[in-house]
C-alpha cells in the first residue's frame, strides 16, 4: 500500500480501508488462485493500474510537471478563490494565477 499512496500505512487510520479496498471474499479468492485468475474486478483500475516504483500516485504528477516549463510551476500554493470566467485564481498568499483552459 505504500507504493499506492507514498504514506505509511501505520500512519492511516483504520476507516479509510473500506472504501478504497474492496471486502475479502475467501470462497472467490480462492478460485480466482486455483483458476490462475490475476484481475480481480472488484479492484476496477487498481487492479491493473502500474503504480510508480517510488512516489505513490503523486510520483506521476511530479513526473509530468518535470516536463512543463518551470513558470507553470507553483507548489504548496493554497487557492482561496476562482473565477471560472476571468479564468483566474488567487493563492492564500494573494497571488493570482492566470489560466486559459477550463475543465468545467
């Protein structure tokens, strides 16, 4: 699970499982085994999703922003508002971010 989410996984509490985790069925384990059976559809794209050697999931975003020019780059920047319209949001810091696409 630490590849999944780069967290130690004694550091996660006990009530986050139940929804990232599909339940254990022992009976359908066991055919899926003797059945030589690898996918298990109730993981849905985890299960067959290669997660990153190092990094969790956050591995991939930090990949992808290795390849954007360095002024599209603003870390650990808390965005207090957006103007879905101006295409624009504002940083804790009160610095604005100009953006041309929007996904909404």
């Amino acid at each position: 699970m630490f590849k999944t989410w780069a967290h130690p996984t004694t550091k996660l509490s006990a009530d986050w499982v139940g929804f990232k985790i599909p339940p254990t069925d022992l009976k359908r384990d066991l055919i899926r085994t003797l059945d030589n059976e690898e996918a298990d559809d109730l993981w849905g794209h985890s299960g067959r999703f290669s997660y990153p050697k190092k990094g969790g999931l956050g591995g991939i975003w930090k990949a992808i922003a290795k390849k954007l020019p360095r002024n599209n780059e603003k870390f650990r920047a808390e965005v207090v508002q957006i103007d879905l319209e101006e295409k624009t949001a504002r940083t804790r810091d009160d610095v604005e971010i100009k953006y041309k696409v929007s996904l909404v």
